[in-house]
C-alpha cells in the first residue's frame, strides 16, 4: 500500500469518529430531555453502544494505518498512540460543535436549562417518596443552572475534545499495544537468504 499522510488520516478518520460521538451527544440529550423515566433506561445502552462503537473505530483505524506502513518501517507503540491521539482531538472538536449548536443554536440554552429542570422535577415527582432535604437540594441546583452563565462555544469545544481525548489515551493503551509492530529492516524470514 502507498503511503498516505499523518495528518490527512487522523483528519479522515476522527471526522467519522466525531460524527459518531455527536450523534452520541445528541441522542443522550434529546433522553435527558425528554423526561422519560423509561426512555432513561435506554440512555445506559445507547452510552454502552457508544463506547463499543468508538473503541471499535479507533483500533480499526489504527489497525488500518498500521497496515499501511512497510514491514521494514514498522509501526512503533508512540506512532500508534500519537495516531490514537490526534484522532481522538480531532473527533472530539467536531463532537463539541455539534454539541454548541444543538444546545445553543437549535434548542436555546435558556430553553435547555428549563427543560433540564422539568425532566429533573418530573423525575423526582415520578419516584415518589422524596425527602424534603433532596427536594431543596433539587431546588438549589436548578437555581444554579439557571443562574449561571451561558457556556462559550471554546467551552463546548474544549469540552468534547478533552472527553473524547481522554477516552482515546486510556483505551488507545491498549489499541497501541496491540496494533504495534517492531521493524524488520532485513524483510521477513525470506529475506535472511
């Protein structure tokens, strides 16, 4: 196989990841959302679905530009991690600006906090037996939210690309280890002759 470059294949590669990761994102909120309790039941499996998906992509990617390189060059445990890496920023900057523009654009923030404070009291109501103390609690956090500032699309961003980022250097470990091969400058077997 040609060589193809550093940069072009993380770009290529996270983009997928990251479109996984926002569609991820959108369908978590649109859960929290909603207020469901029993829709709340399927977020554990969507989030489960989710990390499975994203591990897959990234050692398949990974796997796949490891192919790509010669036998003679090898594929070294830091290429493999660094190529892990930038995926995973790259992935996760798209995943935070399709979080901004959900959030922001499409819902309202405003109109986000109100409905996170609904499906929160609509919970709660459902679950019954709520003590006065959690009630205030409950209370005390949505004046919070409401009160605070509504977060910059650096925020968002920022945000996506640390979660994402910090998946792929825990996992990427693993995927590293496995995908890396040491260099054979001499060829295989065959080529000692």
């Amino acid at each position: 196989m040609g060589k193809t470059s550093f940069w072009n294949d993380a770009a290529k590669y996270g983009a997928m990841v990251g479109l996984l990761l926002a569609v991820s994102t959108v369908v978590e909120n649109s859960i929290v959302l909603s207020g469901r309790l029993w829709l709340y039941m399927l977020l554990m499996v969507e989030w489960v679905v989710a990390v499975v998906l994203h591990y897959y992509l990234l050692h398949r990617f990974t796997r796949r530009r490891a192919m790509q390189r010669d036998e003679t060059e090898g594929f070294s445990f830091g290429e493999a991690y660094g190529f892990i890496a930038a995926m995973s920023a790259l992935g996760g900057i798209i995943s935070g600006a399709v979080q901004y523009i959900y959030v922001y654009g499409i819902i309202g923030y405003g109109r986000y906090i109100e409905r996170s404070a609904d499906a929160l009291y609509s919970i709660m109501a459902r679950s019954g037996n709520v003590s006065a103390s959690m009630e205030n609690l409950l209370s005390q956090s949505v004046a919070q939210m409401q009160q605070s500032p509504e977060p910059s699309v650096f925020s968002a961003v920022g945000g996506g690309v640390l979660t994402s980022l910090l998946f792929g250097l825990v996992f990427g470990l693993f995927i590293a280890s496995t995908v890396s091969r040491p260099a054979k400058p001499f060829g295989g077997p065959e080529g000692n002759v």
